[in-house]
C-alpha cells in the first residue's frame, strides 16, 4: 500500500506511483486506489504501512459509505497472508504490515450486506476487495455503473466469503495484462503489486 513518497508527497496518482515505482527499479504490475480519504487527501480511517501506524482506527458513528455498519479492515499480515475483517473485530497484534479501513462491507460470512437491495437506482462505479476460499486477494472495479448488490453479489459469487467496499466515481486500476491502464486519479491510498525490474 502507497500513500506519500519519501519527501511526504502524496502519490494521488497511479501513474504517479509507476514512475516513481520504476525510478526505483520495481515494475508495476496492478493497482487501485485503496479506500477513501479526508478532503486533505489523507486516508479516512486506519492505515498502516510497512508496519507503522500512519492514521487510527475509526470507529465513530457518522453518514455517509464509510459508516455504513458494518465497516471493515483489508490487511497484510508480515507473513505475507491477507486478512478482511469488520471493523470491530480488528485488532493489531504487532504483525500487521499493511492496513486500509473503508466501509461497508459488501459480503460478511457469506451474505451480503443487509442493507443493500437488489434493483436499487444507486450506481456508481465502484471497487472493492474480497478474500477467496483459498486465501488470495480478489480485486475489483466495476466498468460501468453498478448498485451495492449487485457489486456485492460479483464476489459472493466469486466465493468470498468476506469482501469491502473501497470507493465509487474517484476509482482507477491499472491492470496492463488486462488491457486496463488508468493512469490518471486524484486519491489517497493505492493498493499495488510489483515486481523487480532490471
């Protein structure tokens, strides 16, 4: 997960992270904006990266997406494994690498999230994260507009037996095997995954 540079720049942009990525000779192969943020472009809610505990844990009731209960936590653990969970049930146990909170959740123990309705006129792009049954990462941003249940029911029927909500109309991905490269963006964390590049 990215947020500022070493002189405390914000990335803001996927295209930004690329070359800043690749000024450092790692590649980019993927990414996405990683959860909402502040009208200061700060992450809302946790965010923890390479270890260190950058902004806290919300917990406070509010409007909005955000506060839609139950709210969640997408996080890496220094194993390398990946985590999603409600809000209330995350707790740091010193081996949390990298930590975004967003909310709500779209799929909780299978079902999707109660307050969402099929057929419902609220659409957007959107994107989001799940966990599959076997532990990897499902990351996805819708093409076109689309409500809460149906974004939801994508990773139900993908298997995820939990799955978080990360942002609407502001939501870019870079997939270049896909033939998918947004490079342009203007929001707080990003979500990527590199490789080294000689």
């Amino acid at each position: 997960m990215y947020w500022r540079d070493e002189q405390q720049r914000r990335f803001g942009s996927l295209g930004r992270l690329r070359g800043w990525l690749a000024a450092r000779h790692e590649r980019l192969l993927f990414a996405m904006n990683g959860g909402m943020f502040t009208p200061l472009f700060e992450p809302q809610g946790l965010y923890i990266e390479n270890g260190q505990p950058v902004m806290p844990l919300d917990t406070a009731a509010g409007t909005g997406n955000f506060y839609l209960r139950p709210n969640g936590v997408f996080y890496l653990d220094t194993d390398r494994s990946a985590h999603l969970v409600p809000t209330a049930a995350f707790h740091n146990n010193g081996r949390v690498a990298y930590a975004t909170q967003s909310g709500p959740m779209l799929v909780l123990d299978g079902r999707i999230h109660p307050a969402f309705r099929p057929g419902s006129a609220n659409v957007q792009v959107r994107n989001g994260v799940g966990l599959l049954p076997d532990g990897r990462v499902l990351l996805a941003m819708s093409k076109s507009k689309v409500n809460f249940y149906d974004f939801a029911e994508y990773f139900q029927k993908a298997g995820c037996r939990q799955a978080l909500y990360l942002d609407g109309f502001v939501s870019r991905t870079y997939a270049p095997a896909a033939g998918w490269t947004q490079l342009d963006g203007d929001f707080g964390v990003i979500i990527g995954a590199t490789e080294p590049q000689p």
